[in-house]
C-alpha cells in the first residue's frame, strides 16, 4: 500500500545527511565534551561546530546558544528562566501547549499573565500587546508561526514594543525554523526556541537563543556543561545531528526550496477546494509558512476524517498531534472564531522537504474521495442535503 507522509509539523524524517553526520558520534567519536582527553576534545570540537551552524541558521552569535532536548524545554528555559514571583507575563491565546501550560504554572507560582487574542486569520493584533503592558511585565512570549495554520506572528512589531517598553521578548519559532528565514537581530527577540525534529534533526534536541548579557535562570541543576543550563552531559549525536540540520536549512532556504514548496501546498489547497463542497482554509489570507495548510470540512470530524485517510495512505492530522487522542477542538481555531463543530471538522496538512509533485497528487485524488465518502454516511450531511 502507498504510504504519503504530510504531518511534517508533528515531526520530520531525519535527512539521510543528518543521519551520516551523527552515525560516527555513536560508534567512534563518542566522547564526553567536558572530557579533557582526545576524546573529548573532539566530542567538543564538534559540539561547538554544531553550535556555530545553529547560531547562523538565526543570525546569532554562537555563545547566544544554549542546546535543550527540544522545543518543550526550550519553551520552558526561555519563560521560566526570564520570570519570578510577582512579575506579569504576556502570551497569546494560540500558543502551543509548551508555552500556555508553562504560563499557566507561572500563574499558580504566584505570577500574573494576560492572553492576547487573535482575529478571524489566527494574527495577533500587536497593539493588543501594547494594550496589555503593566508596569510588572517582565516577558512577552509570542510565537512566530502557528503550528497548526502556519500563520506567521507581526514578530518584529511585537519585538520593538518589547524594547520601548524594557521587557524581555521571546518567540517560540519551532514552526518558523527551517521555513522561513528567522534572524534574531531583526526580530529583536532575547530569547528564541527551536526544535531539531521540525527540521529534519533528530527527535530530542532544539535549542534556546538568549541574547548576550540576558541573566536566565537555570531549569535544572547539576555540572557546568552549557554553562550551567542546563547541567547534564550533552546529547552529542543529537546536537551534531541538530547543527547538520541547521546548516541544511539555511541553505534550502536560501534555495528556490521555499517557493517550490509554498507552490505545492497551495496546488494541494486549491484542488482540494475546488472539488469539495462546503470546505475552507483556516488563516486564508494571512502570510504562513510554506508547507502548512489547515482546512476545514463541513458535516463531519476531523477525527474520522484523519483515520479514514489513514486507512487510504495519507497520514495528516486533526489539530495538535500532542493533543490528538482528546476529542477536545483545537484550541487555536476556537480562538480564530470557528464554531465548535468547524474547529472539529478541520485537518492540517504539512509538508516536507522529502514531499514530492506525486504525494501532492495522491492527496488531491483521496482527500476528496475520502470526504465524499464519509458524507455519504453522515446523517447531518443527508439531512443538509434535503434543506
Ligand atoms: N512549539 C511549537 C510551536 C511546536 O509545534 C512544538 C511541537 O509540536 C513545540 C513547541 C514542542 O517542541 P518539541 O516537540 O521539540 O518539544
């Protein structure tokens, strides 16, 4: 059976050159990085190589580099590590789970956080964040592109309220990475995080930029590796993983890669809608990263609608994959407006750089075949057709 994967926001395959960087730190070169010995000198060598390529790949210096097991302890490191009791923070109301949850403990800790709404195309209004500035905001954390309607965030705007008002910015761009350029200089942020496996490194690492000279507060406690946050010995597979991925995302980016890409999800959009009926696109009309599409089905679940094309081949997914497994609706689209019954009946769609012409093709032949069969079973939609 042909399989097609466009879930690449969920995760991404390991590109066949990442995987040769990393294959050798597993069986020859497998060093402690705070070794002093051969060993170790080179396991450091190559931690710092990678460290180099991720700082490129955000227009940052290398020492602004702090490794993390992913994007969730990024997140985390970068809130946590900015904020203390009694201090206000400002998030938006579609921030991946990473960044609300870490808010909401924030709250329980004693500190007091406000949640700025988006419109109708999922963008954070940044005079709302201005608006919502207290003389005890410390950070605002707003994420540069939504991973699931790849809607990008007016994140330079958001960064030069923060520096007028002397709060610290920072962006979770997991999901702006390796899509569309990221440069922190320009976005003004003094912290960033990144996720290696949303960029074809391995599951497990990311990274967190923190602007020189920024004091952050350790999450975990232990031995002086990364300057003491964390503490802990370094994946070093991951990170050369990581930092080989980082170099393979500046240059695609620097490639004719991004317009290919924005061009074959949007063939895939198009089609889709042209054959379905009573079916839209979630954050049409704002600008999103090139390979995410988030689309909505009248009379019928996301849920059922993912399985069934599951069973055909085609892996997608219904809102967040961290949250899939609850019937709940996502909650970004709740915030976008959409009713509780189209925020259910919506699928993401996101492609890769292993997606070709021919997987587009396979969605557009099955996703509509596969809608069309399960409104035939829908009584909602039969009871619809005869109103
Ligand atoms: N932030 C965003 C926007 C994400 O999409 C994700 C993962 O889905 C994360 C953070 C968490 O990253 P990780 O899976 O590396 O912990």
């Amino acid at each position: 059976m042909r399989r097609v994967y466009l879930d690449n926001n969920a995760t991404t395959p390991v590109l066949p050159e990442v995987f040769e960087a990393m294959r050798p730190f597993y069986l020859e070169q497998f060093g402690n990085a705070s070794s002093i010995h051969h060993y170790g000198q080179h396991a450091r060598g190559a931690v710092e190589k990678a460290r180099g390529s991720v700082a490129a790949l955000l227009n940052a210096r290398p020492a602004e580099i702090i490794f993390t097991s992913g994007g969730t302890e990024a997140d985390n490191l970068g809130i946590f590590g900015l904020v203390s009791r009694g201090d206000h923070v400002i998030a938006s109301t579609i921030e991946h789970s990473a960044v609300l949850n870490t808010c909401k403990r924030l709250e329980q800790m004693g500190c007091e956080a406000t949640y700025v709404p988006v419109n109708s195309r999922g963008e954070v209004n940044p005079g709302d964040v201005r608006a919502a500035l207290r003389p005890n905001t410390k950070l605002i954390s707003i994420m540069m592109a939504n991973n699931e309607t790849g809607v990008v965030q007016p994140v330079e705007e958001i960064g030069k309220i923060a520096r007028e008002a002397d709060v610290f910015f920072h962006t979770d761009a997991v999901q702006a990475a390796g899509k569309i350029p990221v440069d922190v200089q320009k976005i003004g942020c003094d912290a960033l995080s990144i996720s290696g496996h949303k960029i074809h490194g391995p599951q497990g690492t990311g990274a967190l930029f923190i602007k020189k000279g920024t004091l952050i507060q350790p999450l975990i406690y232990g031995g002086s590796h990364e300057r003491q946050r964390p503490a802990g010995t370094e994946n070093l597979p991951g990170i050369v993983g990581l930092g080989k991925a980082a170099e393979l995302a500046k240059l695609w980016l620097e490639s004719s890669g991004p317009s290919e890409m924005a061009a074959m999800r949007d063939r895939l959009q198009n089609q889709v809608m042209n054959a379905v009926e009573a079916a839209g696109v979630n954050g049409l009309g704002a600008s999103r990263v090139p390979n995410t599409t988030n689309l909505w089905f009248d009379y019928m679940e996301g849920e059922a609608l993912v399985i069934a094309l599951d069973l055909k081949g085609l892996a997608v997914s219904s809102g967040a994959a961290c949250s899939s497994g609850a019937i709940e609706p996502s909650h970004v689209l709740l915030a976008m407006g959409l009713p509780h019954q189209r925020a259910r009946a919506s699928i993401r769609i996101s492609l890769g750089k292993q997606t070709t012409e021919e997987d587009i093709d396979f969605g557009i032949t099955v996703i509509p075949e596969t809608v069309g069969r399960l409104r035939e079973i829908s009584p909602v939609y039969q009871k619809a057709k005869v109103v």
